[in-house]
C-alpha cells in the first residue's frame, strides 16, 4: 500500500496487457441488453420514487420523514444511476429510447443529460485516473496546497473529509461542470436546450409540489415546506450519497493517479478503480455500481450484466482487479489519510503541519 515513504515511480511496463485484452475475456451475453429488462428496471424505480414522494406529501410526522428522506434519496439516487446507465447507451439497444430515459431519470437529481455524456462519459471515462483531465475528485499536489489562499486551504479539508463529499459534488462537478461550465461548440446546443428542459420542468414539479403544500395547509408557509421536504431535502441527500459514491470508486491508498506521460487506457480503467462488494438489497438502488472495474473497461454492458463480467475480467486479470468490501471505517481512514498527491511519485499524502509546510519552503 503506497505511503508518505515510498518514493519510486512507475514506469509503462513492456508486458502490461492493453485494454483490449480486457475487452476480449468479457462473455458475449453481457452485452445483451432487453428492452423489456430495462424497462421493468424503469418502471419499478420510477413506481419506488413516486410512491416515496407521495408518502412525503402526506405526512409532517418526523418519525415518519426521517426514514422517507433517507429512502427519497437513495430513490433519487436510484434513478440516476439507471439514467447513467441509460445514457452510456447500455440500457437499451434503442438510441432514442436511452436518451429519453436518461433526460426523465435524472430529472429528480437536476442533471442535463447533454452535460452530463460530456463531462462524464467522454471526459471522466476517457481519462480516468488522469492528472489534469479527469477532473472527478482530482487530487492536488502539496506546491498546489501551499499556494491557495487560507479560504481555499479550507474548502479543501472541508470538501476531503468524511462529511465533505456532497459539498465537493456539487461544487466541482454539478455546479462548475454541469450549471455553470461553457460547452466546447460542438455540445453547446444540445447542452443548452438540456438545461431550459431541466428548468422548465424542474419549474413546474416544484409549482406542483408547492400547490400540494398550499392545498393541504392553506400558507405560503406550507406551500415552500412541501418543495423542501419533497424535493430538496432528498436531492441534498443524493447529492451526498453519490458523491461519496465516485470519492471511493477513484480514491483510495491504493489507487494511484497518473501522469500523461505515463498514463494510459489499462492504468486508468483497471487500476483507476476497484470492486466494492456490498449487501445484495444495496443493489436495489445502487445497480451494481459499486462494481465498479466492468463498467470502466466497457461502458456498454448493462448494470444486470456486471456481475459476470466482473468475475470474467478478475478470472483473467486477477492481479489488476481491486476488490474489497465496502467500508464505511476504510471511508474515514481515506479521508484523513488522502488529502494531497504527488504524481511523480505516486504517493497520497495528508495535509503538512503549518510548521513542516514553513520548513519545506525555506
């Protein structure tokens, strides 16, 4: 496991397998995909969605709204995740019928589908892992640390701590790289008539919503109190839970970020990431996502086919494959213990004592 101590970097080794390779041990069958699959899948997490937010409607009891929210926001989540599938163009053989059920399940988490096939699935999954492009968690080295601003320094603790992985989502990837980011030409048009279409309906369920609350409790009061229970409480909740969700898909002591020059498609999509095995019920939300190897290697197998494709690719490439339980003690241990990096070495490093980072410029 690399540590502050070790100080040998990487070189490209000559026999290292291509990507390729992986691509190749993976069954045929993983590749179907049923329409009548995904759209079960579908209807069942829209029906789970729907049923929450009705519950959430009826009731200000709080012994009943704490575990909807909590449910609210691993629907939402749910939803995202199908939609994300969707939108690798995994979930269905249809173009058309993907492209739909990605915009309508990524309503609930406010993402613009055109926006989000950019930054996540050509950039993040063209460069994973690497330094300067897969802009996803990317770390700083300690001569970046040393010159941020004080408020800066603090975002950063705050946003890599074990409580921080909502607010660094939603800053650096939904807000800078999905709201507020400037599309390359080719994706501008696309990306914004995505961005009108997710406000106006956005708009309008939030109308609704807020309707409901003035129609049960006859105050402005009460119509808001139905938007924050309704809608936003869960999407803080998503927000959070999917941001945790890529911190330990990519950020580990053990996962190494790469320079360019030494990067290449294996590094990044095999040693990039890791399998985190989780309860079997976790799927009903989660997807298999946090198997998470597969669906680097090959963005087209669908979530119900990773789980084989995921013991085809260990059966070949067992020292490559990263696989551990998912551990919420291992999450606060990464957090503490991975807040810089040092690419040439390839080393995560905490944040230095005021005293050590005065020294070392000196």
């Amino acid at each position: 496991m690399p540590s502050d101590s070790t100080a040998e970097s990487t070189s490209v080794a000559p026999n290292q397998p291509a990507l390729i390779d992986v691509v190749r041990v993976i069954p045929e069958r993983c590749y179907r995909n049923s329409t009548a699959k995904g759209l079960a899948f579908a209807v069942r997490d829209f029906s789970i969605y729907g049923l929450i937010v009705a519950g959430l409607l009826l009731t200000d009891t709080w012994w009943l709204l704490l575990p909807l929210w909590i449910l609210a926001g691993l629907a939402v989540s749910g939803l995202f995740v199908l939609g994300h599938d969707a939108a690798h163009g995994s979930l269905f053989r249809s173009r058309k019928l993907n492209y739909a059920i990605a915009r309508v399940a990524m309503l609930p988490a406010a993402h613009i589908r055109a926006a989000w096939d950019l930054g996540h699935n050509r950039v993040h999954h063209g460069h994973t892992v690497q330094q300067g492009l897969d802009f996803v968690w990317h770390p700083i080295t300690l001569d970046e640390w040393e010159a941020m601003p004080r408020w800066q320094q603090l975002r950063h603790r705050v946003e890599w701590s074990a409580l921080g992985a909502g607010l660094y989502y939603v800053r650096e990837v939904w807000w800078n790289k999905m709201i507020m980011f400037a599309a390359p030409q080719k994706w501008a048009k696309d990306i914004r008539r995505g961005r009108i279409g997710v406000l106006a309906t956005l708009t309008a369920a939030a109308a609704a919503i807020a309707f409901a609350g003035w129609i049960r409790e006859s105050t402005v009061a009460g119509a808001l109190w139905a938007w924050v229970k309704v809608a936003f409480v869960p999407w803080v909740l998503f927000v959070w839970i999917i941001g945790f969700t890529v911190y330990v898909h990519h950020i580990g002591e053990d996962i190494r970020w790469y320079p360019r020059r030494t990067w290449n498609k294996f590094r990044g999509q095999m040693e990039g990431t890791t399998i985190l095995r989780t309860p079997r019920v976790f799927n009903v939300f989660a997807h298999h996502i946090f198997v998470h190897v597969p669906h680097h290697v090959d963005q087209r197998i669908p979530f119900y086919r990773i789980p084989a494709a995921a013991r085809a690719i260990k059966a070949a490439f067992p020292e490559a494959v990263r696989e551990t339980r998912l551990s919420f003690v291992t999450y606060w241990k990464t957090t503490r213990r991975c807040k810089l990096y040092d690419f040439e070495r390839g080393i995560w490093m905490r944040i230095p004592s005021r005293a050590r980072t005065k020294a070392s410029s000196n």
